[in-house]
C-alpha cells in the first residue's frame, strides 16, 4: 500500500488542475446539503491497483464522505464486479470521481498487463520488470502497481544501480574504462549493470566483474549462447523486443530477468466508472 504521506501532495496537485476555482457544473445543480450514493463498477476483467489512491481522493476533498472497498489490490475483478460503494455530499463525489478514475483506471491497467506478461512468462525462473520509462511524475503510482500486478521493480532512479548503456560506453572508450572509473567511487552497496549489444562486450563486461549484464537486442540464439557463456557469474537481463508473443521463448532461454517498458508504456486504462 502506498502511504498517505507519500500520495497527497501529488492527489492535491491533481485536484487542484482540475477543480481550479470551482466546477461550474457540480456548485450550479448542487446545493451543500445535497447527499448521493454510487458504486464503483468495473467494465472489464482486470487486476485491481490503486483503490487506496481512489479513496484517497475524496477523503482529501472532504472527511465526512464514506468509501467503503469490497475488493483489495492485487485482487481479480470481473466484468460487473462492484468495487466500492460511495456516499456523502454529492457535490464532493460528482467533482472526485474524474480524478479518482483517473488513477483507479491507470493503474489498474497497467496491473493487469503486467499479469498477463508474468502469465506468459509460464514456470520459467525469469521475472518481468518494468523500466525508467514512465510518465513524469506519476513513477511511484506506476511502479506500484506493476508489484501489484505481480511484477518486480527495476531501479526506481538513478541512484539505485550504476547502469552503463551504450552512450556511457561511448564516452568512457569502453566496458573496462567505464567499469574502472565507476569503481573509484561506487560504494559497495551499488550494483553495476553493463547494457551489451554484441557476444564480444558480454564477455568483457563479465571480465569486469559486473553484476549483471543486459543482452540488448539479441536475438534468441544469441542470448542462449550469451546465458551458457556467463554461467551463473551474473545476473542475466534481456530487454528489447519483449511482448507478450515473445516473452515466453526469451524467457526459456534460461535468463533471470526480463524487463520492458511495454508493461506500462503500452497498457491501457481499465475500465471503469461510477454509477448510481
């Protein structure tokens, strides 16, 4: 669950975007007293995320109202379902429900495409992770929900791992001098990650010393041979090319990660909605 702490700033902000002055719909046809009850249905099978978020919203917008959540995160939903059930002042619920949908709708889609890419990955040992390619601002909404979904998380930012890609690479010359200057100051507690393009740079990443090492782009025969090379002395990751058509022979190939953007850049909003 993510923590209020962490969430209400970043709810505020939305509401304030949308709300702004006022909602020149809702204060025209409501009057303050004016009480409504709905429930959150889905339209859709899916893997719920983010109804803590949802029910965030119209707490932030008034502590009187009442969300009551029959169903938790990481739960199956199915077309019909009805997730929660909101009362109290009509006006806070008619101006909540766009921005709580919001978040509702877009985390839980991306929940459920990253179930059906761990699905797919079938009882091989790799894990689905996700990447640094997320929407501005919302990455801890979208990490947090492709744990939900059943995924693992790569680094959060920039901090977490050293991870050199093929610009990096460029610069310092090589995999060996990138390596070395990155030693002189990386605490022990950092991992270092070396992106290869080719079968020649898995071998001198792994004369390096990395930890792990990212076939990118390979084709399959290339990461069987790239996995049987490296032989447990690092970690195997392989991004590129990952959809749910490929996932499962990339994944037979005996490696430990797979990461894709496509599990969050590429899933679309469950459906959703509020009704009386």
């Amino acid at each position: 669950m993510l923590n209020n702490f962490a969430i209400d700033d970043h709810i505020k902000s939305a509401l304030k975007e949308d709300i702004n002055f006022w909602d020149i719909t809702t204060d025209y046809i409501t009057d303050k007293n004016d009480k409504m009850t709905v429930f959150l249905n889905t339209r859709q099978n899916g893997i719920a995320a983010g109804l803590d978020v949802f029910k965030r919203v119209f707490e932030i917008l008034d502590d009187k109202i009442s969300v009551e959540l029959f169903f938790n995160d990481g739960d199956e939903i199915k077309k019909g379902d009805k997730l929660a059930k909101i009362e109290g002042s009509a006006n806070t619920i008619l101006k909540g429900e766009r921005t709580a949908l919001n978040y509702l709708q877009r985390m839980s889609g991306i929940a459920t495409e990253t179930n059906a890419y761990k699905k797919a990955i079938g009882n091989n040992k790799a894990k689905i992770v996700d990447t640094r390619k997320t929407t501005p601002n919302f990455r801890m909404f979208e990490k947090y929900s492709v744990l939900t979904g059943g995924g693992s998380l790569h680094r959060f930012n920039l901090s977490d791992c050293v991870m050199l890609k093929d610009n990096h690479i460029a610069f310092a010359g090589s995999i060996t001098k990138a390596v070395e200057k990155i030693r002189e100051k990386l605490s022990h507690a950092h991992k270092i990650e070396v992106e290869c393009d080719t079968l020649e740079q898995v071998k001198e990443a792994l004369n390096c010393n990395a930890d792990i090492i990212m076939l990118d782009n390979m084709t399959l025969e290339e990461i069987k041979q790239a996995c049987e090379y490296i032989s447990g002395k690092a970690i195997v990751e392989v991004s590129g090319n990952v959809n749910l058509q490929t996932i499962s022979d990339i994944a037979s190939c005996g490696v430990d990660i797979i990461s894709s953007s496509a599990i969050v850049a590429k899933a679309y909003p469950l459906d959703l909605g509020l009704d009386k």
